[in-house]
C-alpha cells in the first residue's frame, strides 16, 4: 500500500483587498464622444509605442530607462498620464513573464510524464497515483514525437526568457486571432476593427492620495461631474480650465456609492478607467481602490463556531453546516451554476450561486466557510490523462481561479472568512465515512455533500474519519477493535483508568493500587480450595 502524502494544516485565506465599481456614463453628447475616441486614440498610441519599447529593453531594464520612457511620453501628454501609461507598460510585461514561466512550467510536467510513460513497457499497468505504459506501439511512437515537440517548444521558450523576450497583444491575443476567422464570429471586417480599436485604447488614471477628490487626471466629484485632464496636443479642444475637458454625464455608483463617496471627500487615492462597450455603443466609468490593514481572523477564534464545509463542482456547490464538534446540522443545500455561453454569463452564474452560498451563511449564523485549496496545475497535462478526454475537460471546466477570486472579494463585504484546506482524500474518505452514515430512507446523501463534511471537519481541525461503534459482544476481543480510536488522552479511550472518586468501600486491600490495571495477580484457586472447606466436601 502506497503512503499517504502529507496533510497540509488549514489556513484562513486572506480577504481580497481591492474594490472596484462600475456606472454608466449616461447622458454624453456627440462632443463628448468625440473627445474620448480622440483621447483614448492618442493615449493608446502612446501605450503601445512604451510596450514596445519596454519588450526591447528586455533584461537591460532599470529606473534610467524608465525615468527616460517617461520623460519622453510626458512631452506629448502630462507626467501623470506618462505615470500611468509607463506602469501599466511594467505590469503587463511582468504578468508575460509570470506567464511564460508557468509555460515552461507546463512543457516539463509534460515532458516528465511522458519520459516516466515512454520508459515502461507496452501495456504496463499503473501504481501508487501513476499512469502504466502506452497501449500499442503505434501510440508509443506518436508519443516519442510528442516528446520530441515538447522538449523543443521547451528548449526555445527558455531561451527567450533567459533572454528577456516576451510575447505581448495589446488588445487581446483572442480578438487578434478572430481576425482570421469572421464567418465564425459573426462579425464584419468593419465591426472587428471598432473593437479592435478600442480595446487598444488607454483612458485610465491611477488615484493620488492627499489631491482633490483623490485623482487629478480624471476628477469625479461627490456630485458626479467627470472632467479629464487633455493630453498637451489635444488641449485646445478643452472646455474648462486648466486644460481640462468637462463630460456632460453624471454618475453615481448605486453599489457602494456610498464607500466610494467617503474617499474621493476625504482625498484618498481611486484610480478610473474609462472604456467603451462597442456591442452596446455605451461608455463605462470605472472606479477602484485598495483597502490596507484588514483584519483578519484568527483560525482557532473560527473553530470556536459552526463552518459550512463546501465542496466545488464542475456544476455546483456542495453544502454542509457542521458544529464545533465535526457534526453535521440541518440539511445539505446545492447551489448550481452553469458553465456555458459568454464569459459575461458564466460570471453572473458564479456570482449567483456564490451569493445564495452567503444568504444562506448569513441567515444560520455562520462566520467561516471552509473550502478546498484546488490547484489542478499537475493534473491538466494531457500527458497524465490523454484518453481520459472527459475527465480532463471536467477538470478544466472547474472555475477554481475565478471561484476563488469571487468568494474572496464577496465574503470580505459580507464579513465572513474563508479557510482553505488541503483537498487530499476529502471525496474518497468522505465518501467511505460520512455518506452511507448521512443516507436516511427520506435523504440520498451524495458523495459531493459527503465531501463537503470532511472538508468541515478538517478545517475545524477533527479527524475526518469517524468513531465507529463498538462491537456487539461485551468484550472487544471477540468482536475486533475499533477501526478508528479516539485521540491520546481522550477520556473514551479504551484500556483501563484510575477510578474517579477512589475506592468505595474501606473492604479494598491496602495491595491495590489506583489503577486496576497494577493490581496483583490474585490466587483464586487457593480461594475456591476455602470454599470447599468450609462446606465440608472434603
């Protein structure tokens, strides 16, 4: 039997810090259309002349090639436009490079499963969480070539990341490849390239803390007048003073309105962003900020309440409310979702499940959710599952990164903490425990629901196996010992104890100890040879 793989010890997962708002600028008239295209055009521009330039610098990166970037773009639109183009240049060069490295990252998973596969015979059968041998050579064959490919594909993207070259799409790399293909996005030559266009826009201003209303290139007041800061060569088509230019729209973010209203009136940093919804034709304001020093619950201050254990799904979320002791409350609830159609739908079906996931938290009273930490990083490669066809695209259907990032930013607002366990074994011993003990003649519990209690009890810090019951005869020796005991020093314990209140009567011999278990061993035959004297039978 292989060994079972260390457990890692829970966590409370810390709240999502950042916030952002959306409204609608409702309201603008042609002027003020033209002057955002006009804007978001040049910027844009600018943005994509920096990106280019930061790519070429590559390794040879410093602040002087910064500082001089920014000197340059300041000429021909203001330092703080300049300030926010060349920082937004830095974190999408950043994210390419954490996105190559776990490129390179996935070419050697693959790699080393395949050489793992490839070196064992035709046919042979897997062990200890490790797929066998190839089927036929024919597949043997093909999969050398892939092996091939792959090391390949591995050797050159190292390379370029030891040389400092990233691979950058501003606009999108998905738009980009729709070009290729209009008949099957249903789109015009025309309708492609508004969209393209405007993705590449640049209208966002990052927020300065102690300035008015928290930004000076993009200014929202408490009443919701929007004015933006032109750059230097579009500065006589300003409307206001300073060179600024005055929307007609107003906005008043009905979510949060009222946090967002406390900062810009106490001068703290928000950052906007201002884009354009071609398919709608309408124009979107957006508004975030950080929140720094949250408090953060301690995990033994959690396990002192009840813990929803919840278990996610390639289609819905498992429930079960447990008490401090590991025990199941109530009745399990499902929350589904479904993941088809746009992005934009699959989001709200998240967020809507993930909602009545925190109605229902709210209304039993409820302070921690607990979850797994799901991370399906090693079991995606088609090389470890590559006839499982189903299996991997269940796994990769799985939301786990946008589940997580959603449940952390919804339940920091509805004041509940997250604790992230480790998912090893929780569905099979789950299932083999907690499922046919939970299954009455009027509820089938499901092997998800079941999963969802050892998630629970793990975070609560309980053994995820349960008790069993003892044998039937009097005396553990005829019926076999429990399968699962309870913990050292536990007062259930088996074996023998000192009595609780002493002896009972003063009839003890002054031989016996405290523990029955030290006692001396007693003559009885010598006893019973007493008894028989006594009555005269010898």
């Amino acid at each position: 039997m292989a060994d079972l793989r260390d457990i890692a010890r829970p966590f409370v997962a810390d709240p999502a810090s950042g916030v952002c708002i959306r409204d609608r600028l409702k309201g603008l008239t042609p002027e003020d259309d033209k002057i955002l295209r006009l804007v978001g055009e040049h910027l844009g521009s600018l943005a994509s002349r920096d990106l280019a330039q930061r790519c070429r610098d590559g390794l040879e990166h410093s602040t002087d090639t910064w500082a001089r970037r920014k000197r340059e773009l300041t000429a021909v639109s203001s330092s703080r436009w300049a300030g926010s183009i060349t920082k937004a240049t830095h974190d999408q060069w950043g994210l390419s490079r954490r996105a190559q490295w776990a490129h390179v990252e996935s070419l050697r998973a693959g790699i080393r499963m395949l050489r793992h596969r490839l070196s064992l015979p035709i046919d042979e059968k897997g062990s200890q969480g490790k797929p066998g041998g190839y089927r036929s050579e024919r597949e043997w064959f093909h999969k050398s070539r892939r092996l091939a490919h792959l090391e390949r594909d591995h050797d050159r993207v190292l390379a370029e990341r030891d040389a400092g070259q990233v691979c950058v799409v501003r606009g999108g790399q998905k738009l980009l490849k729709t070009r290729h293909n209009l008949a099957a996005a249903n789109l015009t030559e025309d309708q492609w390239r508004e969209r393209w266009e405007a993705q590449r826009w640049f209208l966002r201003a990052d927020g300065e803390s102690g300035k008015r209303y928290g930004n000076e290139t993009i200014r929202v007041t408490p009443e919701g007048k929007v004015s933006i800061k032109l750059p230097a060569p579009l500065t006589h088509l300003a409307n206001a003073k300073h060179g600024r230019y005055a929307l007609a729209a107003r906005v008043g973010f009905p979510h949060r309105g009222a946090q967002w209203r406390d900062r810009i009136e106490g001068n703290r940093a928000v950052a906007y962003r201002i884009h354009l919804d071609v398919t709608r034709s309408r124009w979107y304001l957006d508004a975030s900020w950080q929140r720094k020093d949250l408090p953060i619950v301690p995990l033994e201050t959690l396990r002192s309440g009840e813990i929803i254990g919840v278990d996610m799904n390639a289609d819905h979320l498992a429930a079960w409310r447990l008490d401090i002791h590991g025990n199941p409350i109530g009745q399990p609830r499902t929350f589904e979702y479904q993941l088809r159609g746009t992005a934009d739908r699959r989001d709200a079906q998240i967020r809507h499940a993930i909602t009545q996931l925190l109605h229902w938290a709210k209304d039993t009273g409820g302070r921690a959710i607990a979850i797994e930490d799901l991370d399906f990083t090693d079991s995606k490669t088609r090389e470890k599952h590559g006839r499982k066809r189903r299996f991997r695209q269940l796994i990769n259907g799985m939301p786990t990164g946008k589940l997580r990032a959603r449940l952390l930013a919804m339940t920091a607002e509805a004041d509940i903490s997250i604790i992230a366990v480790d998912p090893a074994y929780t569905s099979l011993w789950g299932a083999e425990y907690w499922q046919k003990a939970l299954t009455t003649n009027k509820r089938a519990t499901t092997r998800h629901q079941a999963a969802s209690v050892a998630i629970a009890r793990r975070a609560l810090g309980h053994r995820i196996r349960r008790r069993t019951t003892p044998p039937r005869q009097h005396q553990s020796d005829a019926g076999g010992h429990r399968t699962a005991q309870a913990r050292p020093g536990g007062r259930g314990r088996e074996g023998t104890r000192p009595p609780q209140t002493g002896p009972q009567t003063r009839s003890v011999p002054p031989t016996v100890g405290v523990n029955a278990g030290d006692q001396p061993i007693q003559d009885r035959s010598g006893w019973v040879q007493c008894q028989f004297d006594l009555h005269g039978h010898i």
